[in-house]
C-alpha cells in the first residue's frame, strides 16, 4: 500500500540574523523567526541556526558565557567550527565538523559555550544549529546530564553506489538507530547526499517534521525547490517524504511527537506556569543550579 506524501506547507528563508554572546551568528527560525508560537515544532521549542560566517582569528574565543537553564534540553550540532562546552553538573566537551553536544537541563544546570581555543586563534569558516528541546511536565525536574555525540558514534544509513549517507543523532532512519537517548519520540538525522541521488522516506504521520538544507539544494515530492539555508515546515498528513538532490547537499531532518502541554517560557527556563518559572528564578538566586566560573 502507497503512504500519501507528508505535503509541504511553507518554506521559509533564513529571517535577519543576530548575535547570541559574540560567537554566534543565528538566524532564529522559531518560535520568533516566524508566526510557528510555541507549539507548532513541538517538542523543538527553538532553532538558532547559524549559517556559514567566516570568523577572523581571536586569542580570547568567542562565545556565550554563563547562564542558567531549566525544563527542556539544548542541543548543537556541528557542521564547521569547534565548540567548547563546560557546565556546573561537571560536565565538558569540544564537537567539531559533524559532532552533537546534547545537554539535558532538567531541572537546573548553568553552562558556557565557546569557540574552542585552537580554532579560535586560527580561525575560519563556522557553522551550527542549536536547538531547545522541550520536556514533558513530569521530566521538567530531571536530573542534568550532557551527551556529547562524535560522529563516528552515530548511526550510519548507507545509500547504494556511494550515493550518500544519512547520520543518525536520534530515533532512527530505515531501522538504524542513532545513540542519543530522548525524553520522547524523537528521529533526527543529517542526510548527506551526492548530486542526482533521489531518497524516499517515511515520518509518523502526526509528528511534526521539518528540515533545513545546511549545504546545497535539493527538491521535495517532485515540485518544492529548496535551497541552501531555507527551512521547509511539513503538514500533519501523509508520511512519505522525496528528496531529489539537485547538487551534493546536506540535510538536516527533524520530526517528533507534539508534547501536548501548556507552556510557560522565560528568558533561559521553558516551564509550564509561571509559578514555576518564579521558582526557577528563586531557586538560581538560592545557587541551586551550581556554581560555573565564567
């Protein structure tokens, strides 16, 4: 039995960009970038997409210093650049080209993140994705953690006649799986495909789904054009997804199940009432969250 196309409902160009700290470059596709609110990529909350800017040579690295984060998961993937990542639940790591860094906040956790010192003197071509993945209310309070994923580590869906690969970061693609552990159902993956390579797939029908070409262009179910740095948000119908790649092209694919909850966001805290962002805020100035020097 043929599954109906999950048909494209708009593709968007990158919005204005803007500076988060003085090391990343981003292009905030939602939930501001566009009229999505909170809900409609749920459980993505946010995606800062920094495109490819070339950084000049810095002694001190570039970057974000310390802050606070509680209720939902942040998480960078590396397409150019080096990262460096500190927290205060004792966590570290450096990703680079391909890597992800996976940080569940949970509940309350400060971090740092920079351009890696090497890279920073050197300097150089730069680009990443960050994402806020939201929790459900009863995982809002976890215990934090960071998951930092090479690409070696990830699940490798390989095309016939070296026509490309696809890495799995979470959830799975065509029964392999990727290594990252998620609160809910999450599939997540970079698809990293030749020139006239075409690809067919399938998403659950009721998740949300987009994708964002980080590299090339390509063509969606036979007539939607899309080119470097645009996103393409799918309709809640249908599940089978074509790409046609017109030049080598990188993909990003993200697609999970809506959590269907009340949110509450301020500032660095994605909560579900304002009670509790009022205790977050409480809690940070009582040091629960730890201690990071900047």
């Amino acid at each position: 039995m043929t599954q109906a196309n999950k048909s494209v409902e708009i593709i968007l160009a990158p919005p204005a960009p803007h500076m988060v700290g003085d090391g990343f470059r981003v292009h905030n596709f939602f939930p501001s970038g566009y009229t999505f609110g909170y809900y409609r990529m749920s459980p993505f909350f946010l995606m800062d997409y920094n495109s490819k800017v070339e950084f000049p040579p810095k002694d001190t690295p570039r970057g974000v210093g310390v802050h606070p984060h509680r209720g939902f998961e942040t998480v960078t993937i590396a397409y150019q650049g080096k990262v460096a990542h500190h927290d205060s639940a004792g966590n570290s790591g450096v990703i680079g080209s391909g890597d992800v860094q996976w940080m569940t906040a949970g509940s309350g956790v400060l971090h740092k993140e920079y351009h890696e010192e090497k890279y920073s003197q050197q300097g150089g071509p730069f680009q990443m994705v960050q994402l806020w993945v939201n929790l459900p209310a009863k995982d809002k309070m976890t215990t934090p953690k960071y998951q930092g994923i090479e690409r070696s580590q990830m699940g490798l869906y390989q095309l016939p006649n070296e026509g490309g690969t696809v890495e799995v970061i979470a959830g799975e693609y065509k029964n392999t799986k990727g290594p990252a552990t998620t609160f809910t159902p999450i599939n997540m993956y970079n698809m990293r495909m030749k020139k006239g390579v075409t690809e067919t797939f399938n998403l659950p029908e009721t998740y949300n789904t987009g994708l964002l070409v980080i590299e090339g262009s390509i063509k969606v179910n036979g007539s939607d054009l899309v080119n470097t740095d645009h996103f393409v948000l799918f309709k809640n119908e249908g599940e089978t997804i074509t790409i046609e790649f017109e030049e080598d092209a990188v993909v990003l694919v993200l697609n999970g199940e809506p959590i269907r909850e009340n949110l509450f966001p301020h500032g660095p805290f994605l909560m579900n009432t304002r009670e509790e962002i009022l205790q977050a805020f409480d809690d940070l100035a009582k040091g629960k969250f730890g201690q990071l020097e900047d």
